[in-house]
C-alpha cells in the first residue's frame, strides 16, 4: 500500500476511469459534480478519420460519475481511461476493445471483437454525441447502459437521453459513441445511425 494518493473520477456502471488528479490539501474523496462540474468532456486519444471539427468527445453527466482515493499509479496517472477503479487501487485494463456493430436510431449493438464471449455477466455502458447537429441546434447525446450476458459476445441497449427515461429515437447521421465493457479497453469512435 501506498503512502502516495490521487483521487480518480470513473464511470459508475464499469468502474472505467476517465482523470486522475492530486491534491496537495486532505485526501478526503470528493464527489464528482465537486471535481469535474455538472458534466464532463471525453475526448478521443487520436484523431477520428475523417474528421469533422475536432471536437471530437461526448459529454457525461456527472449523476454517472463516481470518484475514489486511490494509491498513486503513474501510468494510470498519465493514461487513465486504461485503467479501472478498484479497493483503494488502480487495475490496468486488458488489450482486447469492444466493436461497435450496428447503430440505429432506437439502439446500440456492442459486439466483442471477433468470436469472443464474456465468462461472466458484464456491465457495459456507452455515450453518443452527434457529430453534425441542425443549425441553432444542441447535439443528440444517448447514454445506454446493461449487461452482457455469461458467454454472449453482443448486447443490444435502447438508446435513452440519460439510462432511467423512456427510448428516444435519434436522428440518422454520424455520432462519436464512447463505448464501454467491464474488463475491455474503451473504445471511442465515428459510428453513422441508420
């Protein structure tokens, strides 16, 4: 155990981290709204081809954030969304990253890649954002979230404006979708709604 901290902000669902930060004052945990505001920005770690306008991220409300005191890890200090929150720790993620199969304007398939399956029941989550939206015009943003069944490799989540209200189809186009599975590296891409 280490005497070193950082507190680290995480997707409740998969416990996926998103920042890591350090604090010279008290250790205590802060909540997430205190670290990062009422939502926070995800930005891709490349460059999605082709792209539009270099905002390529989605934004995730912080109601689905969770935050934790963590022994200091400085590889998940530098690379943080390679890594998942653990009992007081850090836990590098594995190589393999989840496919995005099909978007449609009612849900997402998340398929494993190739012929994988899952060996327990896994959380996965995932974040829309339009990429073009009408003029005048706020961006579509879905969150969806689940769980893929013991030896399945797909799951299909409806696509709702936050994960506790009613389906709301989207509109066809491009989105970047931040996809998440428990264990997974995340995956964060260009998909086109049909």
């Amino acid at each position: 155990m280490s005497d070193r901290k950082m507190q680290v902000v995480f997707v409740n669902q998969t416990n996926h981290v998103l920042a890591a930060v350090t604090r010279t004052t008290d250790a205590a945990k802060l909540d997430a709204v205190a670290l990062v505001g009422k939502v926070f920005p995800v930005h891709a770690k490349r460059t999605i081809q082709p792209a539009a306008s270099g905002d390529e991220q989605v934004l995730i409300p912080a109601t689905l954030l969770d935050t934790a005191v963590v022994d200091f890890d400085e590889d998940a200090f530098i690379n943080p969304i390679g890594f998942i929150a653990g009992d007081a720790t850090v836990n590098p993620l594995g190589t393999q990253t989840p496919d995005v199969s099909e978007l449609t304007r009612t849900d997402l398939k998340i398929k494993l890649t190739g012929t994988s399956t899952v060996g327990e029941d896994t959380k996965v989550w995932a974040a829309i954002r339009q990429v073009s939206p009408l003029a005048g015009e706020e961006p579509m943003v879905r969150i969806v979230q689940g769980v893929m069944l013991k030896n399945r490799g797909t799951v299909t989540l409806a696509l709702r404006p936050v994960p506790d209200q009613d389906p709301v189809a989207i509109l066809p186009g491009a989105y970047y979708a931040l996809i998440l599975v428990g264990g997974y590296q995340p995956r964060f891409e260009k998909v086109s709604a049909v």
